[in-house]
DNA sequence: GAGGGTCAAGTCCGT
DNA sequence: ACGGACTTGACCCTC
C-alpha cells in the first residue's frame, strides 16, 4: 500500500493555515527560527543562547512530529521535515555555532533518535532546500551556496542514519540555474555521498520539466510533480504514459514520489469540483500561469483527485497544500471512501 | 495579544 | 523596477 505524505507542518485545525499562533498547541510539533538581522543585533552569547534555545526545541519538535506521525495510518507515515530546522546553519557569520563539539554532540543524538523512530515505524521521510539552493546558477558564488545548503540537508540525513544506500531518504530539488542539465551534472560530481544517495531532481512549472529532468535520470530519480507538469504543458499526465516508466526506472527498484497540489481553491471558486480545469480554458478566461501555480489549502476537486490518486499505482503522494496534514488526511478518506 | 515592518540567500513571471 | 509565487510566512518590535 503506498503513501500519502505532508510537508513540514502539523496542525490541528483548518484556520491554522493563516498561521500557528504561539498560544496554539500544534507549536509543539513545529519548528522556529530566528532572523540574521535580530542576530547580529545582539552580543554573541545573546546570540548564541537564543540559537541553542531554537535547536534544542526544534530538535524536541521534530521528533515529536516525527513521533506523531508514527501513530497515523501506515498508508500517512510520509513527512518532509522543515529545512529551517537549523537556523543560519550555512550562513558564513553563523555556521562556526554548528561545529563547536558540544552543538555537534546534540545533533547526532537528537538526529540519531529521530531516524530510528523513522525506521522503527515504518515512516518515509524527506527534505526539500528551498529556492535558493540553484546547482544549476551560472553564477559561481550562488553555485558554492547551494552546494553548502546541499550538504547541509545532507548532514541532517547522515544524522539520522540514511545516505547510506541509494534513496534510503531523498532530499529533493529543481534544476533552477541558467546552466540547466549541463550544470547540474557538472555539480553533482562535488557532492558528498551522502548527498549523491539523496538527492533527486523535480520537473518544474516554467523553466526544466519533465523532459530536461529525463535527461539526467541516469544520474538521481526524478519526483514528477503532476500538477507542475499540468501548469507547464496543460496535460493530466497519464499514470500509464510512457515516461512515467522512465520514472519508476530512474528509482532502480525503490518506490518513487510523486507530488501532488492543485490551484487555489479561490482562484477557481465557480469550478465545478466534478470535472478536471482546463488549463487552456483558464488562460483563455484571462487567468494566468503564476497565479495558477500557487497551492490551495486543500485539495477540493474530486476529478483532480481521482486522476491524482491513479499515480499511487506507481509511486508515493507528497501533498502540498496549506491544508498540511489535514489535507492529506482528507486525501486520504477520499481515497478510502468506498472501503469497508 | 494584535498589527505592521522586517527578514540570508535565487529565479521566474506578470504588471 | 517591483510584487508575488515557490520550500514553509514567521519573527521582531511596539503598542
């Protein structure tokens, strides 16, 4: 039975989408963070004190989220972790607070605990850099970042116990970059091993899709995000198309993902929730791409679902929605709606 | 507590 | 040029 995964957030009711506020409950499985700006502004021990602070309770957050998520329904145990677990960890004024021995004795136990609990119940879970990690940039310095924001997902991974084996976890990331394919096979011959058993690439809405991910399936699985694909080229990609073959066979015998959102439910409000949007239709109707592009809080359309479900035949769900948890909860009981 | 300004970083699209 | 979208709006400060 494959899985319905969330990124990143638990919460416990849908007006939660609009924010966690701090008296809220669901604060204790999520992560904080801090700003440079509020950093550098104080004394080095004020700094340093508040930072520890943040670690040691995003640690405790993590693994009771990942707890949590040990006690759902085994087709739920599938969560991407917070990129922001370790505040400024590459940030140059900042990253020596990682290396003192003391910090680093904290991660690996705290890190080591959350991965056995990932593997003793059964849970899949990833993470995903976010913009700013480009392999692909033309521009040098931007490329030595990314490697660096790279690496330090990686060393999360090492942490908990994966990167041992190919696509024991995946930390997952776009093309991005002017130098596209080029670039990223260039790049990815400098990643740890750790990072090279990880890493995977993700079609995106304007720029790389499928296509140009295929080209580089000999070297990492491709995650086919079906609603990036949709907003590219218009299509509702077919579970049995003949490049999702090509997919399943860039994860070499591991269940692939896939990720799965839709439009906002407000930018479509007339749709009837029967029946597939027509992107062609919707641009003609003077819609556009990017405002199509942004997540709803849940995923309100039935016939967006039927067809997103179909993918499970081959590959795990990742939902990205607002909605977190709740929307993949709610995926989920649509899913199972006819079971006994 | 609420509200407004601020926040490390990349890239693209639409206006 | 600028705002908004993406990974994931949250944090910080003032009232």
């Amino acid at each position: 039975m494959n899985k319905i995964g969330f990124a990143c957030k638990w919460i416990d009711r849908p007006d939660q989408v609009n924010g966690i506020k701090a008296s809220d409950d669901c604060k204790k499985y999520n992560t904080g963070t801090t700003t440079v700006a509020w950093l550098s502004r104080q004394t080095k021990k004020t700094a340093e004190a508040k930072l520890l602070s943040i670690v040691k309770q995003n640690l405790e957050a993590t693994r009771k989220l990942v707890q949590k998520v040990g006690t759902l329904n085994e087709s739920l145990r599938m969560v991407r972790i917070s990129s922001d677990l370790l505040p400024v960890y590459t940030h140059p004024d900042w990253n020596y607070f990682y290396q003192q021995s003391d910090v680093l004795g904290l991660l690996e136990r705290n890190f080591n605990t959350i991965g056995h609990i990932a593997r003793d119940r059964g849970i899949r879970l990833s993470f995903h850099p976010g913009q700013f990690c480009v392999l692909a940039s033309d521009r040098p310095d931007v490329v030595e970042n990314s490697i660096a924001e790279f690496e330090y997902h990686a060393d999360m991974a090492r942490w908990m116990g994966y990167g041992k084996t190919f696509q024991d976890m995946k930390i997952n990331v776009h093309i991005s970059g002017k130098l596209g394919t080029a670039g990223f096979r260039a790049v990815y011959n400098r990643l740890s091993d750790v990072a090279k058993n990880c890493i995977t690439i993700e079609n995106e809405e304007n720029t790389y899709g499928l296509d140009e991910c295929l080209d580089i399936a000999d070297l990492c699985p491709i995650v086919l995000d079906i609603h990036h694909h949709y907003i590219k080229t218009g299509e509702y990609i077919s579970s049995d198309d003949p490049r999702i073959e090509k997919v399943i066979s860039s994860w070499r015998g591991v269940i692939p993902v896939f990720h799965y959102s839709v439009s906002r439910e407000d930018i479509l409000s007339n749709h009837d929730i029967n029946d597939k949007p027509d992107l062609i239709l919707l641009l003609e109707s003077g819609l556009n791409k990017q405002k199509l592009r942004a997540h709803s809080d849940f995923m309100w359309n039935n016939a967006v679902n039927d067809w997103a479900l179909s993918h499970l035949s081959w590959g795990d769900c990742m939902v990205e929605a607002k909605g977190k948890n709740l929307a993949s909860f709610k995926l989920f009981e649509y899913w199972k709606r006819f079971d006994v």
